[in-house]
C-alpha cells in the first residue's frame, strides 16, 4: 500500500535528489520565473540555491525522503537564531549573478513574516507529480511531523497553493495571516503547535508556556571537544551529521563547559554557537567537584584543561569524543 511506503532521513549522498524534486514545481511557479526571468538558465540558478540551503539544513535541521525518492521534506530547526549558511553572500552571488538581489528581497520578505521564537521550519516539501501523490504528500507529512514532534516544539511552513495549504490543514496545521510575494503571488503560512492551539499572534506563536524536553533520563552518546564545536560553527558536516545521528536515536550529545569556553575565544559565529548550546539533544556538562583530582591527572597528561574535560566527560558517560581535526 502507498501510505506504507517507509519514510527515510536523507543524507549528503541525497542532495541531488532533493534538489531536483523541489526545483521541478519552483522552476514552474511564478516566484520563479520573477526571480529567474531568464527560462533558460532559470532551472540551473534555482538548483544552485536550492542546494545551499538544503546542504544547510542536513547542518542545522534535517531531512525526509520517501524511499523511492517521490517526495521530500527539508526542515530547519529554528531552536535559535539561524545564521545563513557559510559564505551565503558570495554563493549566492556566484549562482544567481545579476539576479542576487531578487533573491536577496525574497530572503527579507520571508523573513519578515516568519514568526518568532523556538520551533522547527519545513522549509522546502515537494512531491512528485506520480499516482497516488495525494497519499505520498500525507504520508510524508505525516511521518516528518511525528519526527519534528520528538521535541515538543511548534512547526511552521508557507504553503504556496491552496491546496498544499489544505493539506497541512489535515495535519493540524492552522492558518496564519496570508501575504504577497515580490512576485504578486500569495503565501499562506501554517502554524501546528504540539496541542494544535492557534497562536494568539505572530510574534508569540511559541509562547512562554511551551512545555520543554525532558533530559534527565536520556544517555550522552557522544562529547564535542572544543575543535568539534569549532567545526560545528565553521559548518562542518561531519559534526553535523554526528550530532544528528544522536538526536534520532533518542540521545544526547555533551558540550563539557571549558571547551565551550575554549571555543567561545575563536569562534568566527557565535549565533551558531548559540544554536549548538540551544539544540534540544545538547548537555553542558560541569566537572564533578568530588573528581578535580582526576582532572588533574588528566590534565597533566594531555597538556590542555579543555581535552582533559571532554576525556573526562567521556570516561564518565561511557561514550566517545568527537574531535573536529584528524589525530585529536
């Protein structure tokens, strides 16, 4: 049956295939020919754009696909304030050329209007024009919601039909207030809290009394030294796909406070420094005060108090230390 057709997390290896399945309806809509006047180039500028930010969302968000490559989800996790991705004006400039600034205008428009707050953002679902895609579009969203709902946040999207619109409407999506791209064309955002109560208004839809994880009980799978996090907010996707690999499985991953202290010294971004302390499967950890002799110890043998903490951290968790440099 359709709606048994199981849904996977996409990985690096997967980028092509999403970026073809979001940009066959894109390159066909209007806010794609205003962005793209040019149809002959149109579909290689949008692959190119489409591909910056699905690569950063495998960084910073994750990633659905139907296993037979027909539909696919590409979600944010806006726990805290997004960075774009690296190097984002120069890619951009590269790929669009003389049409970057409608690009740009699109980004501030739509930032504009996206609400404000901690929750998970599909930024991009699209579905292949094949039989059954009403039930591939619901299984998919189906699936992809339950994942996001792991962390008790909201969700938000912007449907650009009515009829995506009404199926997020069946998911537990409600509308927020529509509004007009550069284009002329309306888009209407959707709002799903986990109790599916609409939010009073845009700039509270994740309001104080969200509930929040409970992380007492999870174990720590994995401790980030003070090179990993580095790598994290340099936009390294072996970080990010570790860190990834952890939250699904229903884990932890550990940010001892001196390497976070190290990092914070050097760190070229600290907004996507902030996202990885504010990630719902991160754990700052402190050294136990009954274990400063160990530290010591460990210290005296590794020549650094930060690598000391995080091998200390990882002797105590039972886990490993991902390190963001060969040989550490």
């Amino acid at each position: 049956m359709i709606n048994n057709l199981p849904v996977c997390r996409a990985h690096w290896h997967d980028i092509p295939d999403i970026v073809d399945l979001v940009v066959d309806p894109f390159a066909d809509s209007t806010i794609g020919a205003w962005l793209v006047p040019d149809e002959h180039r149109r579909r290689v500028i949008l692959s190119a754009v489409v591909r910056i930010w699905t690569e950063h969302a495998l960084l910073f968000g994750e990633a659905c696909l139907l296993q037979d490559r027909s539909a696919a989800a590409v979600w944010l996790h806006r726990y805290g304030p997004i960075s774009p991705p690296s190097g984002y004006g120069k890619r951009l400039a590269v790929a669009c050329g003389e049409y970057v600034d409608r690009f740009l205008h699109l980004d501030d428009v739509l930032h504009t209007h996206r609400p404000e707050g901690p929750h998970n953002h599909l930024a991009f679902f699209a579905v292949a024009p094949k039989p059954y895609r009403a039930s591939r579009a619901s299984t998919l969203l189906a699936t992809s919601n339950a994942r996001m709902g792991q962390v008790p946040l909201p969700t938000y999207t912007e449907a650009t039909t009515l009829a995506d619109r009404d199926l997020y409407a069946r998911h537990g999506y409600v509308p927020l207030a529509p509004f007009t791209l550069p284009d002329g064309s309306t888009i209407y955002p959707m709002w799903r809290t986990p109790g599916q109560r609409r939010p009073r208004d845009r700039s509270s839809p994740a309001g104080r009394d969200q509930p929040t994880p409970t992380l007492n009980d999870l174990p720590i799978r994995l401790i980030l030294d003070t090179s990993a996090i580095l790598a994290f907010t340099e936009g390294s996707t072996a970080v990010g796909e570790a860190i990834a690999k952890v939250a699904n499985e229903g884990s932890l991953f550990g940010l001892p406070v001196m390497c976070l202290a190290d990092a914070a010294r050097s760190v070229a971004d600290t907004d996507r420094l902030d996202l990885l302390v504010n990630h719902p499967a991160a754990a700052v950890l402190t050294v136990d005060p009954l274990q400063w002799k160990t530290l010591a110890a460990t210290h005296h043998a590794v020549g650094r108090l930060d690598t000391a903490a995080a091998l200390l951290a990882a002797a105590t968790n039972d886990c490993r230390v991902l390190a963001g440099q060969p040989g550490q």
